[in-house]
C-alpha cells in the first residue's frame, strides 16, 4: 500500500534523474558555476544521485535523501548569493528542454522557492566567522 501524497506536480523518477544529469551536464560547461561545483564534487555519479533522491523527497515524498542543503551551501565557502540566478537559470533551461511544460513550471517555482532559501542562508553567513547578519 502506498502511503505517500500525490507529487507536487506530474512527473516521474525517471524525468527527475534525467534532469539531474542534463543539468549537472550544463553545470560542468558553465563558465562561472564549473569551478564552484569542481572544488566539491569529485564523484559525479554519487552527487548526482544523492541530488535526485533529494528532489525525489521534494517531489515525490520519497524517503531517501539525507542531508543539510542549507548548511552544504554555507560551509562550501565559495558559494555566493550572485550564483543562484545563473545556477537557477540553467535549471530552468534544462527544465524547460526536458519536460512537459507543466512539470517544469511546478519544478522551477519549487527550485525558485529553494533557491531563493538557500540564496538568503549563504548571504547571511558572511565571511567566514563572522556573525549572521541580522536584519
């Protein structure tokens, strides 16, 4: 028996997994994102499957995925608020070129959402040893 909800949106396992790779794809071709995500992940296939079991929670309701997006963000220390318009505008593009249209519509406002999150957590960290800003 099934005890999860209904996805957020219409779409699959397999789409979810396919985004991943086709956007980490982009990721590794990208002029400012490559070397950010270079000094991190050294097992694509790990990071990528361990992103889909998160969107698969995110999504699906799934089980699975363990770990901090926030604190993974904030301790890379080479991540910046000015990454996430470009890391989300090639997630909408991939989004775009890969799913329907309502599928990726829902997948970008969540991914918005996230980001916009995550944007605020790194933002907020500072330099390093720093104190949060508190507006």
């Amino acid at each position: 028996m099934n005890t999860l909800p209904p996805p957020r949106f219409p779409v699959t396992e397999e789409e979810i997994e396919r985004v991943v790779a086709r956007f980490y794809a982009r990721v590794r071709a990208h002029p400012v994102l490559a070397p950010v995500f270079a000094a991190h992940i050294t097992d694509w296939p790990a990071h990528e499957a361990k992103i889909a079991r998160f969107w698969k929670g995110a999504i699906l309701y799934q089980p699975g995925y363990e770990g901090s997006p926030m604190m993974a963000h904030r301790r890379a220390g080479n991540v910046a608020p000015e990454h996430f318009p470009e890391w989300l505008a090639e997630f909408d593009a991939t989004l775009k070129d890969t799913l329907p249209p309502e599928a990726a519509q829902g997948w970008s406002a969540l991914a918005h959402r996230i980001g916009a999150g995550l944007r605020m957590g790194v933002a907020d960290v500072g330099a390093a040893g720093a104190a949060p800003k508190l507006r």
